[in-house]
C-alpha cells in the first residue's frame, strides 16, 4: 500500500501515532505536501463522513479519526503556510448570545477542520455584533451559527441581520444548526443553510462555498 | 415549605448510557480504543462530579386551565403536566447538579484536541446528572409513599410544549445558589449539567406509566 492510502486507512482507523509517523515518512519520501494534505488527510475525513451518514460508524469512531487527522496536519501546518497554501475556507463558529452549550460548535469546528478549513471560533453566548466583527476581521465566508435553547434561537435571526446591516449578505454564507433548530426555521430567518450534525455540515458547507 | 438539601445522593454511571448520548445504539457493542477512553473517562467522571439536589414542596396550589397557580401570583403554564397529574396535591419542585468541574475539563480536552475523550467525559456528566434525578426522583417517591401519596411522571420546563421561561418560577421557589446554580438571562442552567424538574402527587393521582421517565428499573416503588 502507498504511504498516501496507508495515511488514509490509519486516519479512518482512529490511529494519531501511526498517522504522524506516515506523514512524516511521506514528507521524507519528498512526496508534496498539498498531496499528502488532499489525498491522505482530506479524503480519510470525507470517508470517515460519508461512514457516519450511512450509519457505518458513530460519532465516537468519528472524533478518533479526527484526532489522528489533526496529528498528522499539526505537522503539515507549517509547511503549507510557509509554501502559501490556503486552506479550502474561513469559516466562523459560535454559539448565538445567552446560549453556552459548546459541544455541538466544537464538533462542528473539528469536521470542517478536517475538510481543510480555517476555522476561528468565537466560543458561546456571542452577541450578533461580534459575529459581524469577526466575520470581518478574518474575512470569513462561512458563518456557523449555533443554538440549542429555544429562548436563545431568536438570535439567530438577529445575527443575521446584523450581517446584513453591515453589507455582509451576498459576501458570507450562514448556516444555523443546533438541537432545536429545524430546516423550516433556517429558512424563515433566511440562513443560507441548515445541518442536522457535524458531519453534514461539512457537506453543506462545500455546497454553500461552490467547493463540492 | 419543605426545603430540603441531598448531598449524599447515589450517582451510577452506566455504560450503555455514556454511549447513547454519543448517538451509539444499545445493539452495538465499541471496540479497541473506544472502550478504553469509556472506561478512563467514567473513571474520571466519578473524580470530578460532585453530585447534589435540593427539593421543595408546594402545597398551597391551584390548578386552572392549563396552568398550576402557586403563592405570590407564581404561575406555571404546564399544560401537559396539569393533563399528566390530574388531581394534583402536592408540586415537588427539585433541582440537580453534578457541578462544574466536569464541564471544564471536557472544554480543556477539547481545546487540547483530545476530542474522543472531551466528548466521552461530557456523555459521562450527561449520565450522571440523569442518574441523579433518578436517585432524587427516588427520593421523593420513598417519602409520598409514607403519607399515601402517588406520584406522577417528572416533567421540566424546556420539554416538549412546556416553555423554558418558567425555569424562572422554579428557581424563585428554590435556594439554587445553595447548590452553587444559576440561571442566566435565556433561562440556561450554569453549571450544564443541571437539571431542574417537576413531580406532581396526590391521593387521587391517575396516570398511566408513571414511571416512564425514570431510569430507575430496579426501584421498589417503579409501575409501568
């Protein structure tokens, strides 16, 4: 087996110490370093993904692949800002104002990581302003927005406004998820999307970025 | 008013529980390294939960409607519960907390991208706090049982059609700071693994599967 596919079937397999060593035995082969990114890191975490949506694996399984993902990208990170690569997108996550459940953003946070995204996370209880703050600060493209109490939800639709106010609409995208939001909601607020877990907001991510 | 403080309460962490909280379904058994983080997480989860209740009971009350009126124009609008405890004598108001030690461990495993573990120790508070309402639960039962009391299904605002704002009644009937809780502005319990619930009782008490909502199988008092 190839030291790419070998990276890939050890990231599927949850195993962060055989992942780092094959990365850097792939770097020492002078293999390229976006290559090991795409083909090994990237596409292990999209197998891993479409996995969880069959029902193949569960969330545990999933978090073990993310974990060896990340090990093996802590030690490309710095090769690929040094050779100017970017990442596939910038997104921001956060959990809406008065709301401090975390979980659901973090895992979110770690999908999209693992599909090759920046992600700069703007924590729980986040006021609509600084949404719109950090959205231009790091020149985001892809808003996460969070919520799992009814009595919070409403601002979400505020968030949204308030990107919108600031001439953000048209340059972002929005996608809301959280345990009592629901497609019907997404829409009436106007997201641009909607995703009932971590691994189908990676999904809907690449679909609102024109990345699939 | 009947205050009374539990600390001493008896916590169980299940296994199949942690797992369910994480989406894995009872038939499937883990594997490898997911059962070693089970394992070490539980574990760690006993160290650092610090399991405690408070309760209180309302006597003076009216039911109307679709609500259940208490003292000082306290209104609760439970219209499932007023359906559920019909005949309702007694409100037990009860809350629970494992505390906040837990929850900062999972976000420093988290910001440690140690994910399996960050999320297995938060299904593990997750377990616990409900084992706690099920011992709490227990708790309540084993003393209406002892003045001929029956008691109804728990219910807690934020379920089903039971708004969340009426967390705000129940903390102004109960000490919560004594338990080291608080609600914040969105009616969001500080520390998360906290649960606040209802029980109604009384002579008359006609409910089918009481018990339902209660972990609780080996109870002495458990029907339906």
């Amino acid at each position: 087996m190839d030291v790419l596919n070998e990276i890939k079937e050890n990231i599927i397999a949850g195993q962060a110490d055989m992942v780092r060593e094959l990365v850097k035995k792939a770097l020492n082969e002078g293999m390229n370093v976006e290559d090991v990114l795409n083909e090994g890191l990237i596409l292990a975490m999209t197998v891993v993904g479409e996995r969880f949506e069959r029902k193949e694996i569960y969330v545990p399984e999933v978090l073990f692949s993310a974990r060896a993902m990340r090990a093996g990208l802590e030690i490309l990170e710095p090769l690929l800002i040094s050779a100017g690569i970017e990442p596939k997108g910038k997104a921001i996550t956060g959990t809406v104002k008065g709301d401090i459940h975390d979980i659901g953003k973090n895992l979110v946070g770690t999908m999209l990581k693992g599909a090759g995204f920046a992600i700069i996370d703007l924590g729980v209880d986040v006021p609509p302003q600084r949404f719109v703050e950090g959205t231009q600060a790091e020149g985001a493209k892809l808003i996460c927005i969070s919520s799992l109490i009814t009595t919070s939800m409403p601002y979400m639709k505020t968030t949204i406004e308030a990107l919108e106010s600031a001439g953000l609409k048209g340059q972002v995208k929005t996608m809301v998820g959280g345990a009592v939001v629901t497609p019907k909601y997404a829409d009436e607020i106007g997201a641009d999307g909607y995703a009932p877990n971590a691994a189908a907001a990676v999904a809907r991510a690449k679909q609102l970025l024109g990345l699939d | 008013m009947v205050i009374k403080l539990l600390t001493d309460v008896e916590v169980k962490i299940a296994e199949k529980e942690v797992l369910r909280y994480q989406g894995y379904p009872r038939a499937k058994t883990p594997e490898g390294e997911i059962v070693e983080t089970l394992a070490s997480e539980i574990e760690e989860g006993y160290r650092l939960i610090e399991p405690k209740a408070i309760y209180s009971e309302i006597k003076r009350l009216e039911v109307a409607h679709n609500q259940i009126i208490l003292e000082n124009n306290l209104v609760l609008n439970a219209e499932k519960a007023v359906k559920e405890w019909q005949d309702l004598q007694i409100l037990g108001v009860a809350l629970c907390t494992i505390g906040i030690e837990l929850e900062r461990k999972v976000s420093e495993l988290f910001a440690l991208g140690e994910y399996p573990a960050a999320l297995m120790l938060d299904s593990v508070g997750s377990a616990a706090v409900e084992s706690l309402v099920d011992h709490v639960n227990y708790h309540i039962c084993h003393r209406a049982r002892k003045t001929g009391m029956i008691v109804g299904p728990r219910l807690s605002p934020g379920y089903g059609k039971w708004g969340l704002q009426d967390q705000k009644v129940l903390f102004s009937l109960l000490p919560a700071e004594n338990i080291g809780v608080r609600l914040n502005e969105q009616c969001m319990m500080i520390p998360r693994k906290s649960v606040s619930f209802c029980v109604g009782m009384g002579r008359e008490i006609k409910v089918k599967k009481p018990c339902r909502y209660c972990g609780l199988e080996d109870c002495p008092y458990r029907t339906g």
